[in-house]
C-alpha cells in the first residue's frame, strides 16, 4: 500500500509492472508497432498489383492488435464494412473465425481473391511470418437476397416482384422453421419438419373451396401449414392451418428498418429449482 507523500494521502494499491498479468493496451499506438496507410498499401501491392489498390487500406499489424486485444482463439470477428478484407485475412491467420459484410464490388475484386491466397499459403505478407502462417481453413461466400416484402405506391406491404416462387417459399420455410424440400409429385409439399407435418406457400387468393379440396388431399394422418396472401374461409379445415403471407412475415421480421436494430422474444424463466424461491423470499435477494 502506498499512502502519498508524508503518508498522510489517500491510501492507494500500487502494482509493479513484474508483478502484473499481461499488460494494459496503451491509448497511443506509434507507426513502427501497428504500422500505417502506407505498409497497408504495400501490402495489398504485394497481393494483387500496382492498379488494383484499395483506397483505405488497413495494416495487418493493426489488426492484430485490435484482435488480440478483444478475442481469444476461436472467437467470431465481424467486420460490417470489409473493404479490401484486412480484418478477415488477419482474424482467419490469427486462428479466429470471422464474419465479413461487403456491399461494393470490393468483395469480388478484392476480398474473396485475398482470402483465397490466405488459404492457399501465398500470401507471404502483413503478419504472415510474425504468426507463422502457412495457410489452410475454408470459407463460404453468400449472397444477400432482396428484402421479401416491399411497399407499393399506396404504402402497403407487398411480396417483392423481384422474388419468384421457389424463392418466396424457400424464404419463408427458413422463417417458419421448415425444411425446404419442394416435391415433384405433390404440389402443396413445399417443405416439411417433419414426416408428417407440410407446409404449402402460395401467392393466390385461397376460396372455402379450394381450402376444403386442400384438407381432403392432406387427409387426417398429416397436417399442413397453408400461407397465401389472402383467403375467404368458413371454418376450420381438417389438418389445415392457414395463415396470411404479409402478416405472418411482418411478426416475425422487421422489413423496412434502416438501422441494423434487431427484434429479441423475452425467453421464460427457467422454473426455481427445489428450494430456491424459499431462499429468495427470505433473503430478499435481488
């Protein structure tokens, strides 16, 4: 303990530097411990060629860093805005898995031909001999499709014209939790959860008709989950549960946000275990 000067100060702990566990990021990062634009540049030269180069490059020695500091081996990294794909090619030689979002032609161009030299060993730049890398692992590159839903001129939720029908049922079968598993021989399995349990996606407007045919085809040893953009019924169907495409979609998702905010159910309490609610009425804990 070390109580000021005199020893009539505010009684304070100090901690020598070979006493302490690791070491406290310093605020001030200089250029020769996590490098500049300039190395960033070379880097991605080094990569691809004098006219391919990114204009924000970032060094891989920054990265590391910045990595180090905030994960641990097997850890997932997100980069929002990949850019020329920096962070995912340090994170993935760090041994760090990682998510990278790119909206630009920066993806093709860029970030999928660096993370396939990273893979293959032949990038022999950034912090490749720092860490020993000598290439391996694998990715996957996934398109974002267009938003199911949009709005007409009246500012009505629509499905969007750019989706046909095998996308518009593979879409929502991942919503309802199905399994997308068109069949060839029967038209309303268009997936299924389990070997009797269906479900039939389809833009018409359903009659009491059509639905009591459908209930019939499905028959009492099956059920089906029915969703269409609107339907005239007069009862229950028999197997059948038959719900609107537009609603069903919108309370489940949140189309048309444009910030990334994310809508979390409130899961129940897991049940006291014996005992337990006894201890906090009398206790009073919080």
């Amino acid at each position: 303990m070390w109580f000021g000067s005199g020893g009539n100060g505010v009684p304070r702990r100090k901690t020598y530097l070979n006493e302490s566990v690791g070491q406290t990021a310093w605020t001030w990062w200089p250029n020769s411990e996590v490098g500049h634009n300039q190395e960033a540049k070379k880097e991605i030269i080094s990569l691809f060629n004098a006219d391919n180069v990114f204009d924000t490059p970032k060094p891989e020695r920054l990265l590391q860093r910045i990595i180090h500091l905030a994960t641990l081996p097997g850890d997932l990294v997100l980069d929002s805005f990949a850019g020329s794909g920096t962070t995912g090619a340090v994170a993935h030689k760090m041994g760090r898995r990682w998510i990278m979002v790119e909206l630009g032609e920066h993806c093709h161009t860029h970030i999928i031909p660096r993370l396939q030299k990273v893979i293959d060993g032949e990038d022999p730049g950034g912090i490749t001999k720092s860490v020993n890398w000598i290439g391996g692992g694998g990715f996957r590159y996934c398109h974002l499709a267009p938003s199911l839903l949009e709005k007409d001129k009246w500012g009505n939720w629509v499905i969007n014209k750019t989706y046909n029908a095998a996308m518009l049922a593979e879409a929502l079968c991942k919503l309802e939790g199905f399994t997308y598993a068109p069949s060839d021989s029967v038209y309303w399995q268009h997936g299924r959860s389990t070997e009797r349990d269906f479900i039939y996606v389809t833009t018409a407007n359903l009659s009491h008709e059509q639905l009591l045919q459908l209930s019939d085809e499905v028959g009492p040893e099956r059920s089906l989950l029915v969703l269409c953009t609107a339907f005239r019924g007069r009862g229950n169907y028999q197997s059948l549960t038959v719900k609107k495409i537009p609603r069903q979609v919108l309370s489940r998702c949140e189309w048309g946000h444009d910030d990334y905010s994310l809508r979390v159910e409130n899961l129940p309490k897991a049940p006291p275990k014996p005992g337990q609610q006894e201890l906090f009425e009398e206790g009073g804990g919080e």
